[in-house]
C-alpha cells in the first residue's frame, strides 16, 4: 500500500514537471487582436478541429498541445476579419524557427497582416517578424 502511494506521488509529480506532456514539449501558442474589431479564428491539426472562434480587440485566444515524439505537429488557422480572410500555417517549420526555445508562439493579427514571436513585446519591435498579408 505504501509503495502504490509513493508510486502515485511520484507520477503525478513528474507529470507536472513535464506540464502534462509525456516526454515531449507542451507547445503555447496565442493568437492577438491588434485590430480596432473583432476577428474569427478557426484553428485545426490533422486529427483535432478547435472551432471556430470570435476575439475582440485587445484580447486573444490561446491553446495548447503536446507535441507529437518526432516535433511535426501541425496547425493552421483561418482567420475573417473586415471582409477580409487569410489561411496560415501557426505551428509549422517557420513559426517552430521563431517559437521553439520556449515552445511558445505569440501570432500578432493587425489590420496590414501577420507577425509571429516568441516574445509577446509591444508593436513595432524587432522581435516581431512579419510573416503574411490578408489575403
Ligand atoms: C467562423 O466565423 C466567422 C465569423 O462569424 C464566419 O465568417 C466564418 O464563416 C466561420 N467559419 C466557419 C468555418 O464556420
């Protein structure tokens, strides 16, 4: 009985050291309004639909994955804004060069377009790269 406990005690414990994630990185990633209005946001992987998401100005929508063993997991995000649409990839090869050291990704959305960082530092900063126009 007191080995199940301790047994218990210490899987737990290393799950929270691994923030839930076996053995692999938990992945953050955020997609701001920097826009006087509200956009819609549809993130989706090969096996997971997020939804379809509206976000006021100012605010942002967040979510988390573990990452798959071999580092591809894959999203991409439709974004509606102003009669406006773009499609882009938010956790690929690119963005993973810009976010991995923290596996953390901060998608910037403003009226000319899309910056990604791994720092969420005021607008304009050299942190933020520009990655797309609406389309
Ligand atoms: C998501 O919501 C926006 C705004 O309401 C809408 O224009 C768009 O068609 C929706 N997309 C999907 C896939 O439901």
């Amino acid at each position: 009985m007191h080995h199940f406990l301790l047994y218990i005690i210490l899987t737990s414990s290393l799950i929270s050291i691994t923030n839930s994630c076996f053995f692999t990185p938990k992945w953050n990633v955020y997609l701001i309004n920097d826009t006087p209005d509200s956009f819609a946001a549809h993130v989706m992987s090969k096996d997971d639909d997020l939804g379809n998401h509206t976000v006021p100005p100012n605010a942002n929508y967040y979510f988390s994955f573990c990452d798959r063993w071999d580092r591809t997991s894959q999203f991409d995000a439709e974004f509606w804004w102003d009669k406006k649409y773009q499609c882009l990839g938010v956790v690929n090869d690119f963005a993973r060069s810009k976010c991995h050291w923290l596996a953390r990704c901060y998608w910037l959305v403003r009226p000319e377009g899309f910056y990604v960082s791994m720092y969420n530092v005021p607008f304009p900063r050299p942190e933020w790269t520009f990655v797309k126009s609406w389309g």
